[in-house]
C-alpha cells in the first residue's frame, strides 16, 4: 500500500475578525443615475416623514396656532420671517438671505399661506442634508455608505433640533452648503474635471451668501485641503486651482471683483492645462497664489476674531469700556453653555456608545481613503461644543455618520454569509436610529409665543401708535416686532447691556424706579439708540454727579427725582406666562453690582408644573416636594421654610380669587399655587414683590405708574400713565 505524501501546500488560514477589520476592504457598489435617484428619493422621504411626526403629535394643540397655521417655534424665526413679510407686503427690501430666499419661494409658491411655507422650509429644505451625502458616497463607488450615513445625519439629534419644523433659521442649509463644497473638491481631486471645479466656486458662493460667518468654515477647508494636496497629491493642478477658486470666491470683496478674479484664473487654466506647461510648474505656481490669498485672508480673520474678543471682553466676561460689569449672557443661553462630552456624544450620534464607535470607524475610514480628512474641519468645529456651546455640535455630525457607516459595512463584510451579513448590517444600522428616532418622538421644543399672547399683541397693535415701544424681555424682541410692528428695546442681536435695564425694571420692588427707568431709558434710546443706556442716562440725564452706578437706582427711586423727558410716544409692558420660567434668568441680569460683578442677593425663583400630591407631601418634580405637616419645601437636598402659601384662581378672565395663609412668619420663602396654570412658585420676599409677580400674578399696579390694557389670565400688557 502506497505512503500518501504530506500535503505541503499552503492552507488558508482563518483570519481573526480584528485582522479581517484591518484589511480595510468591503465591496464597491457603482450604481447607476436611476438607482441613485431611488436611493435620494427614500432618503429625503425618510428625513422629511420624521420631522413630520412633531406635526402628527401636536396638530390637536389649538395654542399652537394663529389663523389656522402653526407658529414659527424659535426667536430667531420672527426677525427673517418680518424681514420676508414686509417685502412681500410693503416692498421694503430684505438683507438676510433666507428673508429673500423665502420672498421668492412665495412669489413660486402662491397658494401656500406665508406662515405655512416658513414653518414647513425647514424640514423640506433641511433634509436636502441627504443629498451631498449620497453624492459623496457616490463618488467613493460607496453608494451604500452614502445611503446609511444619508439616514443617519439627517435625523441626528443636534441636526434633527436645528432643522425641525418651525425652526425657521438659516441652520437649514448650513450643513447642506459646506457639504456640497467639500464634494466639489473631493470630485476635483479625484476626477479631476472642471465640472466640479465650477461647482465649487458655485457653491461657495452661495453659502458666502447664504450664511456671513461662512468664511471661518471655508478658510479651515482650504487650509486642510492645501495640506492634503501638498502631502498626498502634490502634482494635482485641478485640487490646487479649486481650492484657490474657493478661496476668491469667500473672500470679503465685492461679487463682482470675485467673479472677475473667477474668470480670469479659470480661463488661464482652461488654457495652459493642455498646452504642454508642466503639471508641477503649475500646480506650485497656485500653491504660491493661493498661500498669498490664504494669508491675506487669515490677517483679515484675524482682525475680525481680534474685535469679537473685544466684544466678549466689553459685553461678557469682563467690563465695558466705561469700566460697568455686565452679566456673561452666554452662561445663561443654554447652547452655548460648554458642553459635556456626554451631551456632546448625545447630540452628534444619539448615544454615546454610538459616537465612541464612530471615531473607531473614523480611523478605518482614513486609512483607506485619507481624503475624507478633507471632512474634518466639521469635525473640528463640531469638538468646539466643549468650549462654546451645544450649538457647534451640528458641524461634526455628516463625518461621524459616514464613519460609524463605514465601520458597519466593514464589519458586516467579513462575514462570508450573505443573508447574516445583511441581518447584522441592518440591526447595527437599527441601534443608531432607533436611539434618535425616540428623541424625535419624545423631543418638546419649547415655544415662544402661544395663540393667546399673540391675541394680546394683535390688540397691542390696534391701539398703539407707530413710534411706540414694548418693554418686555429679549426673548420676545423679534415676536413683538413682527405681530405689532413696534419697537423694542432689545430683541436676540440686541440683548446685551440693556438687558441690564429691562431686568431691573422686571425685577425691582419700587414700582416708582420701574417707571422713571422705562421712561428715560425708553426716551434716551430713541434718540440714541444706544446700546448702552445706564451709561448714557449717568451722563446726559441726572443732573446729580453718579460715581457708583449703582446709586442710580436709589436715586431714580426717590421721591425728588422729575424725569427729564417723557417722549412723545407711549410705553407698553408684555407680560406673558411664558416669562415664569425664564424670570430666574431674568433676575441675574440685574442682581449684580456693576463695579465688582458680585450677586448682590440670594435670590429664590423655581416654578414647578407637574404637581401631584402623595400622602403628606406635594411632590414638586425631582429632588423636590413640600412637606405638608411641616409646611417645608426640600430642593435639591436644601430645606426651605415657606412663610405664606398663596392660592391664586383665576376664575375668568376678569374674577381672581386669592387665599393666603401664613405659617412660618420669620421665614423669606413663599409659595405661590396658580391654580389655572397648575403652576406652582417657590420665590424670596423680594422676588414675591418684583414688578413681573405683582402685574402679572396679583394685577397689583400702582396707578400713579401703571394702567393695565390688556389683562387675560395668561397675558398681561400695561401702559406708563
């Protein structure tokens, strides 16, 4: 019998999965227009369906309409939506790109109402998000990735807040834009057509256009991408003569001047290219060009970056440039308070196992294709959410889609069954959704303005006059503005050191300070418009010399004060409910020394709405109850003892009915139960007797000051006698 031979032929060797990862590899998918189109179409339907559900969920809420169309949700949405509306109404021309974006999609669109078109833009307008994503995807022959990061970024929880419906902003494009620039480059460097050569400027230009604060974003791209062709792709004439277009056309010069450098450059590419002039020659010659520009544009940058420090300075952190120290609004502006890395994970990928995940899959993703490196100054800018604020979290969610997309395709691909590998693709595909697909479902916009108040501000408007102003708060400057057409004296730009005097006015127990103070500052900013009207009245107004900015309020309390001047205009207080839960923030403003910055008293301001009683204690949400025996209220661990319980019902809208009963009379805290609002109040003595709780909780206005003009259990508006 004969010997079989050893088989010394090479088996193969099975692969661990982590060694299967690191080739790097899954199948291409080169798939044609038709086939492409079919994946956009579900794409966008997908984004558009899930931004539709806030509209399925609160259709049956009749105060979140005004003649049978849903309100705009953010401040912002009123200043573009008034600029838009009085261009279509009395021809005055807008400045804000959106407001004229909108004027002609409503010159198109005819039969849709205005406030419909501005509460639905959003979301038909931010899904678009999906297109660049398939586009880049598509230029990779990574159809597949562009599909799944598409479904990914467009319903991520920052992108989902910033362009949901009725979130009328410009964040509806931001994205979209930079996206679509950053695929013209990648097309032009690796295809090297000037089809995405024009593109590029083309797209530039618009979102210059489109969005001012553009050119901090482009130069970073230009940067990055300069980089990467000087140490990956150094004899690419196309990647260079791109990035140099994008740069002419951010640039802060007139249009004209930037297309006519477009022109010109372009067409002496256009003709050289194919003339037999070295490729290397050419490509440094526009390197030099385009390092030139670049750092004209960065000293240019840089002066801008160097005044926004000193607004920071004047405005927020430190002291104006008369030596007052305001507030740091910032830290009271919750997007952009600095940011958790866990917050920061929730709101790039809806969960942070997702996020960790991704930047694995990012390290993948640039060792196979280190051109997506080109994607990262929106990574970068979106990691500034540690810094400065929420807000920035939006920019890095396109590269974390297409990361964590890219991961899951490789890690399916290395299994040899086709049908499991389907099945794991789509349940790893399903754990990212499914996190931000609940936030969609389960996420509350707060609202600005309700039915009622605008029912308020639409009597404001019939009775006022042209010329006159509404004090209120900043976050309802814009809605005032755009349901009345009055003016106010601070609105979202216009929120900083008058915010001081609006807060002081709110806030004082002296109603005789409130009016002298809304009287001259009311006066003096007419003339002036001053953003800074403390300063103003301590210099132009009181004929006694002010050392301490702060004795102004004494002294405008006094009996001996005479205003100077009244104006020939009247002044309106709107006192929404709305403001109860932002009063807390409203009382920092001003509860302040402005020579040193220090608080100047503790104050107690938490309002409670769901309220349910369980035995001997009234549970007021998490970590708060009352105890009913002891009449105690426990915050956070903290104990309070209430020195009167006060049962506020508004039987209609002209009957209040008031219980008051006392049980620790030494004590500073009351507590004030709205029965109609279910809302209940636990504030300081001082608070209790601030102008905002008197008016609009006690309708209690000393008549020498203060006539009421508007008075609805939800709203309330005043005029100075």
């Amino acid at each position: 019998m004969k010997k079989k031979k050893k088989d010394t032929s090479p088996h193969p060797v099975n692969e661990s999965l982590i060694a299967k990862l690191l080739k790097n590899e899954f199948s291409q998918d080169n798939i044609t227009k038709s086939q492409f189109l079919f994946f956009l179409l579900i794409a966008y339907t997908f984004s558009l369906l899930c931004r539709l559900i806030w509209v399925y969920k609160y259709s049956r809420y009749e105060q979140l309409y005004w003649n049978g169309e849903f309100i705009p949700l953010t401040h912002d949405s009123f200043y573009f939506a008034k600029q838009a509306l009085d261009a279509i109404q009395k021809g005055i021309p807008p400045t804000e790109a959106l407001s004229i974006f909108t004027v002609y999609l409503a010159k198109i669109l005819p039969f849709i109402p205005f406030e419909s078109l501005i509460f639905y833009m959003p979301a038909v307008v931010g899904s678009l998000i999906v297109l660049p994503m398939l586009l880049i995807g598509r230029l990779f022959n990574l159809s597949r990735l562009g599909f799944i990061s598409a479904l990914l970024a467009s319903i991520t929880v920052s992108y989902y807040n910033r362009t949901m419906v009725g979130y009328y902003d410009t964040d509806m494009l931001n994205i979209t834009l930079p996206l679509l620039v950053l695929y013209s480059i990648m097309g032009s460097i690796l295809k090297r057509n000037l089809t995405y050569l024009f593109l590029a400027v083309l797209t530039t230009l618009l979102f210059s256009w489109w969005y001012v604060a553009s050119i901090y974003l482009i130069i970073l791209i230009v940067i990055i991408s300069f980089c990467y062709l000087l140490v990956f792709d150094r004899k690419n004439a196309y990647g260079f003569i791109t990035i140099l277009l994008i740069l002419i056309s951010s640039l802060n010069i007139p249009l004209i001047y930037r297309i006519s450098g477009i022109c010109i450059i372009s067409s002496f590419f256009i003709y050289f290219k194919d003339r037999g002039m070295k490729v290397v020659i050419y490509s440094y010659l526009i390197s030099i060009i385009t390092a030139i520009l670049l750092a004209l544009s960065l000293s240019n940058i840089m002066m801008i970056f160097e005044k926004y420090m000193q607004l920071i300075n004047i405005f927020f952190i430190k002291k104006s440039n008369t030596g007052l120290q305001y507030l740091d609004f910032t830290s009271l502006t919750g997007e952009l308070e600095k940011t958790s890395f866990l917050e920061l994970a929730h709101r790039i990928s809806g969960n942070v196992i997702v996020f960790i995940l991704s930047v694995v899959g990012l390290v993948f993703l640039l060792r196979k294709h280190p051109i997506f490196i080109l994607i990262m100054p929106l990574f970068i800018l979106g990691l500034t959410a540690f810094i400065w604020g929420a807000r920035y979290t939006v920019y890095a969610i396109p590269i974390c889609a297409f990361s964590f997309g890219y991961l899951i395709l490789l890690f399916s691909s290395v299994i040899d069954r086709k049908k499991i590998s389907y099945f794991i693709l789509l349940l790893l595909l399903a754990f990212p959704l499914t996190f931000n697909l609940k936030h969609i479902i389960e996420y509350e916009n707060p609202i600005v303005l309700t039915k009622k108040d605008i029912e308020a501000l639409t009597y404001l408007k019939g009775i006022a006059g042209d010329n006159d102003y509404v004090y209120s708060w900043w976050d309802y400057g814009y809605a005032v503005q755009y349901y009345t057409g009055l003016k106010t004296l601070t609105d979202g730009s216009r929120n900083l050191r008058n915010g001081y005097i609006e807060s002081l006015i709110l806030t004082t127990d002296n109603q005789r300070l409130a009016y002298n103070l809304t009287k001259e500052s009311s006066y003096l900013y007419d003339i002036t418009k001053s953003e800074s009207l403390l300063e103003e009245m301590i210099n132009k107004l009181l004929s006694k010399k002010i050392e301490n900015p702060d004795d102004i309020i004494s002294f405008m309390s006094s009996q001996d004060y005479k205003i100077k001047n009244k104006g020939e205009f009247r002044v309106y207080l709107f006192l929404p409910y709305q403001m109860i839960s932002i009063f807390d923030n409203i009382i920092k403003y001003s509860n302040r020394s402005l020579l040193t910055g220090r608080k100047k008293y503790d104050s107690v301001f938490y309002p409670f709405y769901n309220i349910e009683q369980d035995g001997k204690k009234l549970v007021l949400g998490n970590k708060a109850y009352i105890d009913l025996s002891s009449m105690e209220a426990v915050i956070d661990k903290e104990n309070y003892q209430i020195k009167d319980f006060y049962l506020i019902n508004d039987k209609n809208d002209t009957t209040k009915e008031i219980t008051k009963k006392t049980y620790n009379p030494l004590s500073n805290i009351i507590i004030l139960y709205l029965k109609r609002h279910h809302t209940l109040i636990m504030l300081d003595y001082k608070t209790f007797n601030s102008l905002f709780v008197q008016l609009f909780v006690f309708q209690k206005n000393d008549s020498n000051y203060f006539s009421v003009v508007f008075s609805k259990p939800y709203v309330k508006i005043y005029t100075l006698n």
